[in-house]
C-alpha cells in the first residue's frame, strides 16, 4: 500500500528531557506511521520554553491539516500542560505514560537509538455508549484493515453488570456477539468482559494480553469526578495510550448516559 501523501504522525520531542523518553515519542511515532502507511514529522521544543507556548505552539501543530495524530510524553509539555493539549485537541493523541519509556542503548556521540516498538496487539476499552463507539470506530477498522489484533474491553460495575453474569455460557456469547454487532462490528475482533473498576481493569488487562497500545475514546473534560478511567490507565499502563475525543453532543433525553461513569472516559 503506498503512503499517504501530505499526511503525517507528530512526533513531540523535549530536546530538554529524557533522551530515553525523547528517542521512545520517537519509536512509537514510527510505529504508528507503519500502521497508517506514512511518514513522520518532528518537532522539538527548545530547553528553558514556557509552559503555556510549548504548549499553545505543540496544539499549533497538531491541528495542522497534515497531522493525522500526535504523539508526545506525558509530562512532555511540562507538567499538567500536557493536558491543556489534549484537552483542546481534535485530533487523537498517543501519551507515553512514564512507565512506558523504556532505557536505550547510546551510540556514538551520546546519540540515543531509538527503540524499535511495534503494534501489534491493541486494547480498545469501550463502555457501551454510541458516542464512544462512533469516535473510536475508525481506529478500530484501520487496526484490523492491517493486521493489529484488536482486543475490545468492556466493564461492568454493580449497576450495570447484566443478569447472564452468573447463567448459562450461550447467554453470554449472545450478549457478547450483540455488543461487538452494536459497537465495535470489525473482523477478527475478541471481547474481554470484567467487572469492578474500569481504570484497575484497564491496566490489568493491558498487562495480560500483552498489548502494545490502549486506544481510549474520552470527553476531554477533566472537571472533578471526569476522566477517571483516563488517569488511572495512564498512571498504571506500561504502554503508550492513545486518547481519542469523543464528539461532544447535546444532553438528550435519550438515557444513554445511565447516570455512570463511562469507562472509556
């Protein structure tokens, strides 16, 4: 398949930080691009910048028509400006939580190599909502389109955990077939279900299917009691995570909400 023209994956480098973390944004920039079938594009934010420019100047590029997505260090803008960006931008953002950067070996010159990260498995936790699925929809069908496993990750907790819970095993497949049908309809697809707290079942899931990525669909609000699911994965997964906005809709009186919180929130 030949590349896309004019189309790239933003690689955000803090030429004043780690060199491992700096040559890992590096890696999984790549990493995605294999799987887009484009390019990469750097940029690098000079030592001593303040917080709100780096930031505004990192938003500034990743809304560039070319940019498919970005891919930056969490902490990298500096402290919680990495979430002033991805709470403003369109486009879906990879956070490289710190546990995720692992050590590089240096070669000449003190020049880090970049490691080579491949996707392979993804996690794609999603909450039952059509919000979430219709933002995340795409993700998914190009993850599967190139060969990636996709592992879907839905989490019940007291309220919603369904009455198959504890019956039959056909009772449950049908459910689990319906879901797939109704939010997540690619090929090759597998279904995880658990039940408790969505971020700890997250993160556990992520660690034992051997993901290389989780793709989360989420509001981009970070008022008190939101994005619960989204801290806990990042300050627990070991992997890159992929944050994907959820269109933002009107209140209707549809009840999709249910009053929950949405794990893929």
């Amino acid at each position: 398949m030949d590349k896309v023209n004019m189309a790239d994956v933003l690689a955000v480098v803090d030429d004043g930080g780690d060199e491992d973390e700096a040559a890992a944004v590096t890696g999984v920039a790549r990493a995605v691009a294999e799987i887009l079938r484009t390019g990469i594009r750097e940029i690098h934010l000079a030592p001593g910048s303040g917080a709100r420019e780096t930031a505004t100047t990192v938003l500034r590029e990743l809304e560039r028509t070319s940019t498919l997505l970005g891919v930056l260090a969490d902490g990298a803008p500096p402290g919680v400006m990495s979430w002033w960006v991805v709470r403003r931008c369109t486009k879906p953002v990879v956070l490289l939580p710190p546990s995720s950067v692992p050590s590089v070996t240096p070669v000449t010159r003190g020049t880090p190599v970049a490691p080579h990260h491949v996707i392979s498995r993804v996690l794609l936790p999603l909450d039952g909502s059509f919000e979430a699925a219709a933002a995340v929809i795409e993700t998914a069908r190009l993850f599967t389109r190139t060969g990636v496993d996709l592992v879907v990750l839905h989490v019940f907790d007291e309220v919603t955990v369904p009455r198959f819970w504890d019956q039959a095993a056909h009772a449950r497949q049908a459910w689990e077939q319906e879901f797939l049908a109704r939010h997540c309809a690619c090929p090759g697809v597998r279904l995880e279900l658990r039940s408790g707290v969505a971020g700890e079942q997250v993160v556990s899931v992520a660690a034992a299917e051997h993901v290389d990525l989780i793709a989360l669909g989420w509001s981009q609000h970070l008022d008190e009691g939101r994005a619960r699911t989204v801290r806990e994965t990042l300050a627990g997964a070991r992997v890159p995570v992929m944050l994907i906005p959820v269109a933002r809709h009107e209140e209707t009186s549809s009840g999709e909400s249910g009053g929950r919180e949405r794990p893929a929130r």
